[in-house]
C-alpha cells in the first residue's frame, strides 16, 4: 500500500524511523488509491514487526508487540512496514487494510488471531481470540498470496467472561 497523509504535515506513513518524528500516540489519516482513506498511530516498534502483521500496543508506553497467537489483550494495529525495537512508525487503526493470512479465509468473516503465526489472523473461530473492530473485506490471496484485505474500526483484541 503507498498511503499519503491528508492531515499532517510530514508524516510518512510507510517510513520506519530511527527516531520519533511525532509524538507516540499521535494520529492521522491518509488515503490509498486502491482502498481508499484509513487512520493510523504513530508508535514505537518492537521485535519481530512486519508488515502486514497484527500488532498489540500499550496504551501507556506506545510501544508494541506482535499480537500473540493465544491470550492477546488490548488495543491493536497493523503494521505497515518492519517497525522493530528501538524504531518507530505508523501503524493501521481504521479503514482497509493488508494482512497477513497464511491460512484460507473469506471476506465478511470475523478476525480471530492466528493459531500458528504470531501477528497473522485467521477467520477460524477460537473462543477469546476474536479482535473486534476488524472485518475480512477479502479472500486470502487478495491481493496478493498470504494476505488479505481487512477492515478496520480501532480494532481491539479482548477475552470474553
């Protein structure tokens, strides 16, 4: 995905940093000629970030971790670029994006975390790993192999009691 910020001047929504530019936590939309307008957060990275993967950050410190593939808790995000430890970058929380899925899925499914690869979702329903605010808008090999196309609405992974 090539998104330009629409609302912050600067901002280089694919570029990894060795330095923050913007302050953790900070927001801003951006629009992609092929899946149109999303909101992202500027956060300190972590080990093993990709792109394409699920992502769970802490509120308090900004900085993330891959979401675990059991036993994920709190805010999420998807990764845009390899954002890992000591970097810094933009990460997903609204509109269409890209992710991974090495497992078959189809579009209008729920999104639960993979059970195999950390940060890669699933549409396989597992009970306590569903991350609400986030919707299959595609088939997995759209668009291309091992990803798919997933809405997102300041997705959140929780357990239910």
């Amino acid at each position: 995905m090539a998104f330009q910020a629409t609302d912050l001047i600067g901002a280089q929504l694919n570029d990894v940093d060795t330095s923050a530019k913007f302050q953790l936590g900070t927001t801003c939309k951006g629009i992609d000629p092929v899946t149109g307008l999303g909101e992202f957060i500027y956060l300190g990275g972590g080990a093993s970030v990709a792109a394409g993967l699920f992502v769970t950050y802490n509120p308090s410190t900004l900085l993330v971790t891959v979401n675990p593939v059991t036993g994920g808790l709190g805010p999420v995000a998807v990764a845009l670029a390899a954002v890992i430890a000591n970097t810094f970058g933009w990460f997903q929380i609204g509109g269409t994006a890209i992710v991974q899925t090495p497992d078959p899925v189809v579009a209008g499914a729920d999104v639960y975390s993979d059970a195999v690869v950390a940060g890669a979702v699933d549409d396989a329903a597992v009970a306590n790993e569903q991350i609400a605010g986030a919707a299959f808008a595609s088939a997995n090999g759209t668009p291309a192999a091992g990803f798919a196309y997933c809405r997102l609405s300041r997705p959140t992974h929780f357990k239910m009691s």
